[in-house]
C-alpha cells in the first residue's frame, strides 16, 4: 500500500509508540490517584503538557489536551454566548457546523470569502469587525488546499479592540513554525494524529488570562475545565510525536516540497490540462489538490485505491457526501469543477518511490477513464 492521504491522518511515529504502549499495559494507573502508580501517569501527563507548550511557544498552564481538534474547535465556538463572530468560508467542518449551531441561538456569525487561491485578506477581517464582535476564528492552514492564512498579521489589531482570536492550527502545528505569542492568537486548536501521535488526543491552547466554560463536569482534570480520566498513553505519544515533528521540521519540509514538486511534474508531462487548486508558495510543504478536467475525483480516487494507493477527494470529515468541496467552490470553481479534483497529502514516512507510483497510476487511470467516456 502507498498512503498519500496524510492530511486525513499519520501513522503514528515509532518513537511516540515505544512512549506510549507502557502506559497502556505496564504504568496504566489513574492519573487522578493519589497513590505513586497513579502519580507516574501524571507526571507523564506533565511532561507532555511541556513538550507541547514549548513546541508552540506557550506556557504549559496554557495547554489543554482534549479528545481532538474538533472537539478543541467546537469548545470555542460553543463558549460564545451574545455578540458576533467572524469567520473564513473555508473553515473544517468541525468549526463551521459550530457557527451554524450560534446562528440557530440567534448569533450572527460572518463568513468571509477568500481568493481563488484560497487566501483570506486581513483587510477584510478588520473591515467585518462591529461594535459587538466579539471572537474571530480563521484557520492556520487549509487541510483541503494547503494555503497558509496571514494570522500573523491580525493578531495585534483584535487584541488592541479586546477581541478574543482563535486559529484552528490541526493541519498547521508540527508541518510549520507555529508560536502562539508570534501569531498573537488567544487560542488555538491542534490535534495529535496529524503529526504521527495517536487518535484520539487534541489539544487546546488557551492564553492564561482568558477563561473558558468547562467544556465536560465532573472531577478536576485539566484543571476542572475537562472532566473525566485523561489519555494517558494519547497524551504521552502527542509530546513527543510533536517534540519530533519539531527537530525534524525543516529536514521533512524539504523532503515534502521536493515529493509534490516531482508529483507535479511527473503527472502534468503527460496530463497537461490539470490545475493546482491553492496557494503555489503560501501553502504546507505536503499538501498538492489537482484538478482533472472532465474526469471525476471519485473515478480516479476509486481506481487508484485498486492499485493500492490512498488519497482522497477531500477533507476526510466531508467523505462520504455526494458534495462538492466547500473549500473549492469558494475558490470560484463550479460545482463540477470541484468534484474533479483530488488530493495528495505526503508525510514523513513517503519516498520518491510513492511518487514514481502515484504518478504512473494516476496517469494510467486518466487515460483509462478519459478512454471509456470517448
């Protein structure tokens, strides 16, 4: 099999597998007991929780583990009770269907448009801001696209205004240099199994002078804003899953940009009409969406997965639906358009080899598809 679907999920890294399997059979104590086996699990819970903050800048008090990115996504969101929010247009599921569930309690919420390469303009974010905004939340990067948004470039300008800003940074934090007091966020959302941690595991940075409801009552956990037994073994393989992702970063950029580079290449020499949906140089070093004129994405998806290769169509939360990509329509594509487009998502464990193979299949499967239809 060759997985080119990183985007979607990561395999988890074998160091941050050696760190986690003992806690799940040979120090598997409650980290709420108060007994050694139980403050073994806490202090590795600790550990993590400072491997997090330092790989993004932040204090450890201001790291929250969660259950994943949507859940750290939909907690923002559902902390917003009066007032108006702004957000992008090409927003995850996760983060748009929680605006969707303000607008039903009566908040108004603005989606603002992006470019045709996916960017959003700062200018228009400060242009949407009222007297009663009260969160902005525009994604880091884009999981469909890749495109790398200008957060940097707001985060002065709504804390000047006391306006709380969030990122959802899943597909960004252990691909790209991400510090939270550079970007100026006041929270920001990352999950562990899209940089080779294990499911189940999200995290949530909240700045320490800003509070949130507690998202789930019970015992004192994370502070009481969490309740319930913690991950252990999750949380330990997100450390140093992310700890890794962090030295090998540049290492694994150039790989990446090297790999979508020859994928590129290699597929247009002999499909010439194809098109590359984002930003060429504000983007994730492994991210590339093509569009294939006059083939379907799911066609050439399904044909490649015959031959044992993985991409997708689009987000993984959105497969499954006979729709089109939000993210791509509002780019400006039509409909059709943007269910001709796939995408590939590389990661660290990918070679040039996957390449070789993913571009002879993808061309074989065109021409057999384009072949049928004339």
């Amino acid at each position: 099999m060759i997985y080119a679907d990183n985007a979607a999920t990561t395999k988890v890294s074998d160091s941050a597998l050696e760190r986690m399997l003992p806690f799940l059979q040979e120090h598997y104590g409650n980290a709420s007991s108060q007994y050694s086996f139980g403050i073994k699990a806490k202090r590795a819970i600790e550990q993590a929780r400072q491997q997090v903050a330092t790989a993004i800048g932040a204090e450890p008090d201001e790291i929250v583990f969660t259950s994943g990115g949507s859940e750290s996504n939909s907690w923002v969101l559902s902390s917003v009770v009066s007032g108006h929010v702004i957000t992008s247009s090409i927003e995850h599921h996760s983060l748009l269907n929680s605006c969707y569930a303000l607008e039903r309690k009566g908040i108004d919420v603005t989606y603002l448009p992006v470019d045709k390469t996916g960017l959003i303009s700062a200018t228009s974010v400060k242009k949407a801001i009222r007297p009663d905004t009260k969160l902005v939340s525009i994604m880091l990067a884009n999981n469909e696209i890749g495109t790398i948004q200008p957060i940097i470039e707001l985060g002065p300008y709504l804390r000047e205004r006391n306006i709380i800003f969030h990122t959802d940074a899943v597909q960004a934090v252990g691909h790209i240099p991400v510090n939270v007091k550079e970007l100026g966020v006041d929270l920001l959302s990352a999950s562990a199994h899209k940089f080779n941690g294990a499911k189940g595991t999200g995290i949530l940075y909240k700045q320490k002078n800003l509070s949130l409801p507690s998202l789930i009552f019970g015992g004192e956990q994370e502070r009481g804003a969490r309740a319930g037994t913690e991950n252990v073994a999750g949380i330990v393989a997100a450390g140093y899953a992310l700890e890794e992702s962090i030295v090998d970063m540049y290492a694994t950029t150039d790989k990446l940009t090297a790999l979508v580079r020859a994928t590129v290449d290699g597929i247009s020499t002999k499909i010439p009409n194809i098109t590359i949906n984002g930003d060429r140089n504000k983007c994730l070093p492994g991210i590339v969406n093509i569009l294939f004129e006059g083939i379907t994405g799911e066609s050439l998806m399904h044909l490649l997965d015959l031959k044992g290769i993985c991409v997708s169509t689009s987000s993984a939360c959105a497969s499954g639906k006979n729709e089109a990509s939000h993210v791509l329509r509002a780019l400006g594509l039509s409909e059709q358009q943007a269910k001709s487009a796939i995408r590939i998502s590389y990661g660290r464990y990918n070679t040039m080899h996957d390449v070789n193979a993913i571009v002879a299949g993808i061309c074989d499967a065109y021409m057999k598809i384009t072949a049928v239809k004339s």
